[in-house]
C-alpha cells in the first residue's frame, strides 16, 4: 500500500515538473516572439506609424469607456432619457483629448466626475512629454553596441552633428585604415563613446520623469490651495458640482498638455476676474510646451551640479546625437526663449491695443486684472487654447494674429544656419533611402495641407455656408481648421443671433463652432486633429515645390 502511495506521488511530482517546464517554455516563446516582433516594428516600421497606431488605439480605446460611462445630463425621469450624447461626438471628444486638441462638439459640464477623470488620463497620455518620454525609455533599452569590425565608418559621437534620423541612437562609424595600436585605441574610445551616451540616454528618460510628475505636482497644489482660500472661485465649482480635486487635476494635466480643456461650459472665462489662479496656469503652459526645452536643459545643467555630472556634461554638450526632439543646444535654447516673450509681447500690445474696452474683460476688471487676463489669453494662443473671452467678439486683425500664432510650431525661434552645419547635414545624409527620397518629394508643405482640408469642409458643408453665411463662412471654417490641426482648441463659436433665418429651436451652446456642423465635417476635423499631432513629422515637407 505505502509502494502504491509513493508511485502516485512520484508520478504527481513528475507531472506537475512536466507541466511548470511547458508553462515556463510557452512563457519564454510568447517573450522571445514579442521581442521579436518589438524588434521588427522598430526596424522595418516608422516612427509615424507607430505614434499613429499610438494614437488611434488610445483614442478608441478611451471613446469605449466613456460611452460604458453615465454622463451628468443623461439622467432618468420617469424612465425617460434626457439629452443624449451621440456617438460621433464621444469620440470626437476623445480623440480631441489624445491629441491634446480641446476642439469641442459637447458642453463640458455634460461629463460626471468619471467622465472627466477618463479625459484626464487621455489628455496626460496623450501629452507631447508623456509620449516623448515613453519613445525615450523604449530607445534606451534598444541601445545595442557595434562591434567595431561590423562597422562601416568609425568616429567619436562626440564629433558628430545632426543625424538623418532622429529615433536613432546608434553609433555613426568610420572604416580605420591605420594600424593594429590605432584600432584598439578606437575601439577603446567608442566603446567609452557607446556606455556614456547609452547611461546619458537613461538617466535623461528619469529626468524627464520627474520633470513631469514634479511640475503636476506642485501645479495641482498651488490650484488646491488657491480654491481652498478663494470663496467665488470654489463657489463657481460648488453651484456647477464639479469636485474640486478633480477640477485641479483635470485642470493641470490639461495646461501641462497644451490641451485646453477645463470642466466648466465657459472654460476660463468664469475665472477670468481671479487674476491668481491665471497666473498659476501661465508657467504651466509655457514649462509643458514653449518652453520645455529650454527648462529641460536648465534641468539638466542642475542635475550635473549635484549628481550624474559626466552624464550631465554629455547631454548639455551632444544635445544632437542624443536624438531627442526636445533636448536642444544652448544657442537654440537661448533664442527660442527671446522668441517666445518677444511673440507674447507683440501679442499683448496688439490686444491692448485694439481690444481694451471688449466686454469680456471690461465687467468689473480693474487694470491689474485686465493686464493678467490679457496676458493669459495671448500666452494660451501657442498651444493650450483656454480662454478668458468669446473670441467671436473679437477684431479680425486679433484673431488673424491668433491664427498665425496657432499654425507656428511650439519651438519655432529664429537660428542662423552656418555653413558648417550645413556641410555636415549635407554629409550625413547623403545615403538616404532612395524611398525615404520619394516620400519626401511627394510631401506637400503644411499650408498646402491646411487648405485642402479648408477646401473639403467647405464642399461639405456647402449648403450650411448658404444658408448661414455669417456663421458658416470661410474665415470661420479655415480658423477652425488651424485650431485643430494646430492642436489649440480656439473657437469662434456659433451664435443663433447671427442667423438670417432666426430658428426658434436654435439655443447657444457652450462649444466650438465644430459642434454645428455635419457628422462628415467633423470626421474630417479628426483626421486634422491627428494629423496635426503628428505634424512634428512633416515640418519641412514641401521642399520639391520650387516657386520661380
């Protein structure tokens, strides 16, 4: 009997040992295959397609569980619902958010407390440093080091410029044709090149990390703490039952994101009298966006005099070989710091000048309030989108100024390009990929772009334009446009008084002029709104078109 009880029991032990080797072998296969494939897309796919793939699944992803969600104006009455949201507009909602856009076709204060905490996920997912922080992680851990002899060329990083591509981080070599004491002192080199860029690379990802959760962090804090001790500001959110830590969150992560999305109908134009909390979101805006680079770099140059210094000294010499969009070199960090105050500055003259007296921000502001709200506005115009006014009461000369400063990328600044730089982009990029060269001939610049998408809604809503011409005009669809594809989220609305057919029906919504239009010309203000996320990809498209 105890014979019989020992074979059962070997023979259970054998089985549970065969059965934890196929488990851990189906486990190692399904690793192998993933890194495998991991490998293959980083290879053989662009990083276009991978931050577009990126973008539509999380878009989907959060339209699914907003729709799974019960939002404030749907509601049950005597087993009536009241003021459903459609479809289209959930998900224009979503992508709007991914994409950092605020562009809106739903009064916000629809949205319950579950709602708004999804779109917040979205936006701070969605947000250029988030995103570029994940690429620069997932870089990182694909750093391989080149033996030297399966090199073509050998140099220094160091002693390099601009690379091609900038989602490469590997080693750019040059063949040696010296002797044997030569080789290995270059092979010593680049491996020492190889590990202090790898290790740079790494410690700039947690940087980066902590530059994000420390500037959300404090954000929401001082936001916490200004509601706590202003009365009319957490009354504004007590009588719209928006909580107020969900109101401070959503609020940050959006500025942060240069989204623009804030939970109440108005947006800031509620706030527009509480100078302090204006002044809190402006350095939001400009460390999440503007100016990131040039704060990042300040980062940097602290971390080295405390820490990490060789690391540190690296990446503030070799900004361009790190291959990272948003690491600048001093020179560009400086300029692009002149060239953001001095646009802000010509910005705020501007208005001052020609919209002093607007009633948005003439019931009841004194000077001091009216100068914070005005330099608000114009700082939001690149690229957050919060507003303290109804641009639509807005001069046209303002708004053309607006749209300008919409289109203009965030680190637009003016460098001069020596001749130097010019012969070692020429240089290092005089191997390109022959289908690399065709796509970049077919590209049409951004402009060429922005119209064909102007083009198409105005096909689309032809008959709206015919019928509502002072809503639906041109000026009004073309800033619409730029606003999306610029991922600002200005709007000049839509007004029911300006139709030549009153509508009794017709009630003024708290939304962009988008939210008025068909469900095909909002369609195509998605494929803006993803398009010009990643516009990053196409700044100098249009080269093949010479204009004589």
């Amino acid at each position: 009997m105890l014979s019989i009880n020992n074979i059962v029991v070997n023979k259970y032990k054998h089985l549970c040992n065969s059965l934890y080797l196929i488990i851990l072998h189906l486990f190692s296969s399904l690793h192998w295959i993933s890194s495998k494939t991991c490998d293959f897309i980083i290879i053989n796919i662009s990083h276009f397609i991978i931050e577009l793939c990126y973008f539509i699944l999380v878009s989907s992803f959060g339209f699914l569980i907003l729709k799974t969600l019960n939002p404030k104006s749907i509601h049950n009455n005597n087993n009536h619902i009241i003021n459903p949201i459609k479809d289209l507009d959930l998900f224009f909602t979503s992508v709007s958010a991914t994409t950092v856009s605020s562009m809106s076709t739903l009064e916000m204060e629809v949205f319950s407390n579950s709602q708004l905490i999804v779109l917040t996920i979205l936006m701070f997912i969605g947000g250029e440093v988030f995103t570029s922080m994940i690429g620069l992680h997932f870089s990182a851990s694909k750093l391989v080091y080149k033996p030297l002899k399966s090199r073509s060329r050998v140099n220094s990083v160091a002693s390099l410029t601009l690379p091609c591509k900038p989602i490469e981080l590997g080693l750019i070599v040059v063949t040696p044709q010296e002797n044997n004491t030569s080789t290995t002192m270059q092979k010593t080199k680049s491996e020492i090149d190889f590990f202090i860029k790898s290790k740079s690379i790494r410690v700039l990802g947690f940087l980066v990390l902590l530059y994000l959760f420390t500037i959300h962090i404090l954000g929401i804090s001082m936001v916490l703490l200004y509601l706590n001790i202003t009365p009319n500001a957490i009354n504004v959110l007590h009588k719209k039952g928006i909580e107020t830590f969900t109101f401070s969150i959503f609020t940050i992560v959006s500025t942060f994101a240069s989204c623009g999305f804030i939970p109440t109908n108005e947006n800031m134009q509620v706030f527009s009298k509480n100078s302090g909390f204006l002044l809190i979101l402006i350095p939001q805006i400009l460390l999440g966006n503007t100016l990131f680079p040039s704060f990042l770099r300040f980062s940097i140059w602290v971390l080295g005099k405390f820490a990490k210094k060789d690391e540190a000294k690296y990446l503030l010499r070799n900004a361009k070989e790190i291959g990272y969009h948003h690491l600048l070199p001093s020179k560009h960090s400086r300029l692009l710091i002149m060239t953001v105050l001095g646009f802000i500055m010509v910005q705020l003259v501007m208005f001052c000048a020609m919209e002093w007296g607007n009633e948005g921000i003439n019931e009841g502001h004194n000077v001091y309030q009216k100068l914070v709200g005005i330099l608000f506005q114009c700082v939001n115009s690149r690229h957050t989108g919060e507003s303290i006014v109804d641009l639509s009461s807005i001069a046209p000369a303002m708004l053309v100024v607006f749209i300008v400063m919409m289109y203009l990328p965030p680190y637009t600044s003016f460098v001069p390009i020596k001749d130097k730089e010019k012969e070692y982009t020429h240089i290092l990029c005089k191997e390109e990929d022959k289908s690399r060269k065709i796509l970049k001939n077919v590209l049409f610049s951004q402009l060429s772009y922005l119209a064909i998408f102007t083009i198409i809604i105005c096909i689309i809503e032809k008959q709206n334009m015919k019928d509502d011409p002072l809503n639906f005009n041109v000026f009004n669809i073309a800033f619409e446009v730029i606003s999306a594809y610029g991922n600002v989220g200005f709007s000049t609305g839509y007004s029911c008084g300006k139709q030549l057919k009153g509508d009794p029906k017709c009630v003024d919504k708290w939304y962009g002029f988008a939210g008025r239009w068909s469900d095909q010309g909002k369609l195509v203000l998605i494929l803006v709104m993803f398009f010009g996320r990643l516009k990053k990809f196409n700044l100098k498209g249009g080269k093949a078109w010479k204009l004589l």
